[in-house]
C-alpha cells in the first residue's frame, strides 16, 4: 500500500505531499486543485514495472566509488495495466495528445536499450538498458523495441542506496527523504513538467517520491471516462475466460445488486460490432435476444466496465501482489441513487482484499454515502480519509477528514468540497410566512 507522495513539478504541481494514505482515499476539492494529478502520479507509479537497467556514464567514470553505484541500480519502466493499456500512452491520449511521442530524443541501441538524451548540463544522458534475462527466460522479451522509444519517458529506482545530487530535487531534499526510504520516479517528457520557475536542470523534469508498497502494473485500474467509452480488450476477455471460475455469473452477480432490473439476466460477452477492436458486453434475459450494454444507458456501460475490471482484480490479486483502483469522477453518468449502490459494493468488493483504492469526486451524494458507510463500520473507519486538496501557485496542499470530521462537517450543513463562500443551488432558507401575504 501506498503510504506518503511527495511531488516535485509533475503537471500542475511545483511541489507538495501527501501524507496519511489509507487502504481507501476520497479526494475532493474545486477544479484545479491536483485531484486528477495526484492519481496519475499514483497510477505512473503503480505501472512502472518493467525491468531496465538504468546507466549515467558520468557517473560511472566518478572517482567516488558511492556516486558510481548509481549507474548499477535496478530501474523499471512503464508495463501495462490490468486492461492492458500502455501508461503514458493512455495519459496522453487522455490530454487530447496523440499516444506516442515523436520528439522523445531517445534511440535503440544495438543491444536493445533505450538511449536517452536531455540535452542538460547536469544530466548529459543515460541509458535504459535490458536487464540480463534469467535461466530459461526468453532474452527477445527483455530487449526494447522501436515503438517502447515513443512510448517511454518514465523510469523508476525502488529504494536506491545512494542517489547523485543531480537527481535529487531541493524540495525533496528539505523533505528530509533519504534515498533508501522511498521508490523515485523520473519523467522527462516536457509535457508533464511544471513550466514556470525552471532555475535548474531537475526543474526540467518531473521527479516524485512514494513510500509504501507498489502494487504489480498487472493490478492496477484507472478508471475514467476514457475507459468508459473503450471495449474491452480482446486479450483481457480471452484470458480472464479461461482464467477466472465463473467469471461472467460473478459480473452479472454484481452488477445486478446495481440496477436491480437486471435480475435474473446472464452477461456475455463477444467481439464488438462494425468491426470495431474489443470485445462488448452484452446482456440476456431468458428466452430473450442479448442486448448491447451499450444500449442500456451510458450508466450501465460506466458500472459493467468498472465492476468487469473490478471483479478480474479481486480474483488476481494476493498479500504479496496487491492491487490498486483510480476511480475519476464516480458519479459521470450516474444517478445518486445508483451512485450510492455502486460505491456500496465496490467497498463490498475491495473490504476484504488487499487493495487500495483511490476516489476523486465532485459529488456530495457519494461523500455523504461514503461517510454513511464508515459510521455503519461497513468499512474499517480508521482504514479510509477524505482528502481536501488546495493548488496554489504551484504549491499542493491537503488536508484530510477522518469519519467523525466528515459527519460534523455534514451534520452542520457545509459543504466539505468548497474552499470559497458559495451558496449551494440545493441550500434553502424558509421564507417568513409576511412574504406571502397576500397571496392566494
């Protein structure tokens, strides 16, 4: 589980932290404030898994024996999520960007590495290099390929022992982390970057810190509206066929404690129409014709793929490989009442599995469900927070809200999301009974 993030220029974030991360986080706060930010920092974390060797030749001819160590360290890079989706391609597509990046300034070495070239005084360039494969472990599928050098700007050292002051930012520095302390993520496309105020090279890159465990990239979802409007994948659907007992009843089970309409219908489901890539779910009632979940509405559509992914997830994952949800905006598409029933049994599903979700909304509906849920002890109290974010001139930061805040805040009538003075459309003052004299 993910305990502590410290950020250093990624997006719209110069600097800030998060502490106090619990097994389920509410994010809440007005537009601009990071919420989005955060969980693709948290997701860019979680999915790089990929073996690399990372390698700064300047380091390597150092006279210090301790700053050469640098160049040996384990490193990863960006490995697909549970839908199979590649990391920053997705991201960028996300952002209205096409997927891969042409002006990467990287290259394929003959030996199958990835070289990289920042054009910065401090970092002259390094190499991402494949790991030597291990006994009876196919070499061809370590090596890099051309695509991986557009697709690739992110690399990771778990828990280095020592780091080169080059690559350790101030802020991260006066945050008192030490190297071993934490896994540092290194990005260096320039869209991701923090523009204004560079005063020096690690300015130009984005570079944050986590604390805790990582789940494995093959058990992460991010959910939003991008997944939403995708098919599944051929490859998921295939494997998780064969792979996961009933896989299709235990959906149908789950979806139907949503809209219980569904009662009684089977889920299937099959190649997409109009030959289009992916698969689609389709719903069947008995002695009926299936229908394209599609059909049903963009809310059904929102809680089949979720609870899809969902339900593949708590079947995967262990102690030892946990996983991890990013839920943008739970309420796109959906009414309050199947909003609450939906959040009812994605904290069903996750209570009772090592996983870790993290939630960002603009819903009071679901924030007062969620605290609902905590006094009811239907999930541990002290195992989830709401998270108040606030971005200002760069600067993040937060402040968080165990069970009893929330319920004062809510029993009293304010609205926890709202940092300005705001009177809400659904906050009514009673008029005096003078007003309507006169009236018939």
């Amino acid at each position: 589980m993910i305990k502590k993030l410290f950020i250093h220029r990624f997006r719209g974030i110069r600097q800030g932290r998060i502490d106090n991360l619990r097994r389920f986080n509410v994010f809440i706060g007005p537009n601009n404030s990071g919420k989005t930010a955060v969980l693709e920092l948290l997701y860019l974390s979680a999915t790089s898994g990929r073996p690399a060797q990372f390698v700064r030749e300047d380091l390597m001819n150092a006279e210090d024996e301790a700053r050469a160590r640098v160049s040996a360290l384990e490193a990863t890079t960006s490995a697909p999520d549970l839908l199979g989706q590649a990391p920053l391609p997705c991201l960028r597509q996300r952002h209205n960007a096409k997927p891969e990046w042409k002006k990467s300034g990287t290259g394929l070495t003959r030996q199958g590495g990835i070289r990289v070239e920042l054009d910065l005084p401090s970092w002259p360039g390094f190499l991402l290099a494949a790991p030597p494969p291990e006994p009876n472990q196919d070499e061809d599928k370590l090596i890099f390929k051309e695509k991986d050098c557009a697709e690739i700007a992110l690399f990771t050292l778990p828990k280095p022992e020592y780091l080169d002051n080059t690559m350790v930012p101030p802020y991260l520095r006066e945050q008192g982390l030490h190297p071993p302390d934490a896994d540092w993520h290194y990005l260096w496309e320039d869209t991701w970057v923090y523009r204004w105020e560079q005063n020096s090279d690690i300015d130009k890159l984005a570079v944050w810190a986590t604390q805790g465990q990582r789940p494995a990239p093959k058990h992460v979802i991010s959910f939003n509206f991008n997944t939403i409007d995708a098919h599944l994948p051929a490859h998921f659907v295939k494997e998780n066929y064969h792979r996961i007992l009933d896989w299709w009843e235990k959906i149908a089970a789950q979806l139907t404690k949503v809209f219980p309409s569904l009662e009684g219908a089977k889920i299937e489901m099959m190649e997409a129409s109009d030959g289009q890539p992916g698969y689609a779910g389709y719903v069947r009632f008995p002695g009926k014709a299936p229908l394209p979940i599609d059909q049903l509405g963009d809310g059904a559509r929102h809680a089949f793929k979720l609870l899809t992914a969902l339900v593949t997830l708590r079947e995967t994952v262990s102690d030892e490989r946990p996983g991890m949800l990013l839920w943008e905006e739970p309420e796109v598409f959906n009414n309050p009442a199947t909003l609450t029933r939906l959040l009812t049994v994605v904290v069903d599903m996750v209570k009772d599995k090592p996983i870790q979700v993290f939630l960002a909304t603009h819903s009071i509906e679901l924030l007062a469900h969620f605290t609902r849920l905590l006094q009811q002890e239907y999930f541990p109290s002290a195992e989830a927070l709401a998270f108040l974010f606030d971005l200002r001139d760069g600067v993040f930061k937060n402040s968080w809200f165990d069970v009893h805040h929330l319920t004062s805040w809510l029993e009293s009538g304010l609205d926890p999301r709202i940092l300005e003075d705001f009177e809400a459309p659904l906050q009514f003052q009673l008029r005096h009974e003078d007003e309507y004299e006169g009236i018939c």
